[in-house]
C-alpha cells in the first residue's frame, strides 16, 4: 500500500492567512493611509492657530479659545479672524448674562444696582459692535467692497469693545461693591476682554 498523506489543521490555516492576507491588506490599508493623512492634517492646522496665536496679547487663552476650530479654519487667516471675533462675541453674551442676572438680585444695595446696570449697558454696545464685526468680517471684499475700510471699521468696533469692557469694570472704583458682586462681573468681563484683544492682534496681522 503506498503511504497515506495527511494534511494537518496548522498546515490548513497557514495556507488560509497566506491567502486572505494580501486582501485584508488592500482592504485595510486606503483607511489607514487615510486617518494618517487626517490624524497629521489636524495637527498641521493646529500648529498653525497655535503659531498665530503666539501673536496676540494672550496666547494661551487665544489657542485655547480657537484650537477646537482648527479643521475648519486650516491655514486660513482670514477664517481666524472671523472665528475669534465668533468666540469673542459668545463671551460677550455670557457676561450679560452673568451681569443681568446679578441685576435681578434682590440683595444688591443702590450703589451695587447702579454699577451693574452701567455695566448692562456697556455690555449691550459691546454686543452690537462684535455682532457688526463679525458681519463685516464675513463679507470682507464682498462686492467689491474696500477691504481695507472694512477692516478699519471692524478695528474700530473691536477696540470700542475694549473700551466699553474697561469702563464696566473701571466702574467699581471708588464705589462699595460686594466682593461677590465684583468677582462674577470681573471674571466674565475681563474674559470677553481679552478674548477681543487677541481678537485685534489677530485682525493687525491680515494683509490684504
């Protein structure tokens, strides 16, 4: 009788993975070149925010506020700019709100009530100029448009923001307010504060 011949289960399953490996390697590897590709663009456009960043009055807080933005911005000045205005003009919505509510404390003393309510107010012109901004920003050229009048005025507008943030805390001096009272405002104002001066620097550095 000649020999009998058996093929092992082991031998089975290496000629099985020698067969399906090339597939599963023309099946997995576009995704993973892909991710790569992705995972090493968002670190290339996060650098960039970070770089320009580095321009303004406070970077951390700029990369910090705008970093979360960075895919949709890529290397695009000119979005950053209307990105920091958008973030500047949400914390400028948050501290009106912070200090309308703590007009409608009931314990505040008369003096309190009218620091607070000059700071609304404050707030209020703060709002429109950003809200003018970053209207003016996104249609920049649009039209034909004079960019640079454009870009002039949203200057003006930020550095009137600035302003009218320095008054509402300027505000307190010389007038008795709870420590309570002055902190809450301080801190949402002092935010949009500076959140609009990186804003500024952010708007010098655009060349058109």
């Amino acid at each position: 009788m000649g020999a009998q011949t058996f093929t092992t289960p082991t031998s089975n399953s290496n000629n099985a993975l020698t067969f399906l490996l090339p597939i599963l390697l023309l099946i997995f590897m576009p995704n993973m070149h892909t991710t790569l590709a992705t995972s090493s663009s968002s670190q290339t456009y996060k650098t960039y925010v970070k770089t320009a960043c580095n321009t303004t009055t406070y970077p951390l807080i700029c990369y910090k506020s705008l970093s979360s933005y960075a895919s949709k911005v890529k290397s695009d000045p000119h979005k950053l700019c209307t990105y920091a205005l958008s973030v500047t003009l949400k914390a400028a919505k948050n501290a009106s709100s912070v200090v309308s509510k703590l007009y409608k404390n009931t314990g505040l003393t008369p003096s309190e009530k009218g620091v607070v309510e000059d700071c609304i107010d404050n707030i209020k012109d703060s709002i429109d100029e950003l809200k003018q901004s970053v209207s003016s920003m996104s249609n920049l050229g649009v039209s034909g448009s004079d960019v640079q009048l454009q870009l002039d005025d949203i200057k003006t507008w930020v550095s009137a923001v600035i302003t009218d943030d320095a008054t509402c805390t300027d505000g307190f001096d010389g007038v008795k307010v709870s420590t309570a009272v002055k902190t809450a405002i301080k801190n949402s104002i002092v935010n949009a504060a500076r959140l609009a001066s990186n804003a500024l620097s952010l708007i010098d550095s655009l060349i058109y």
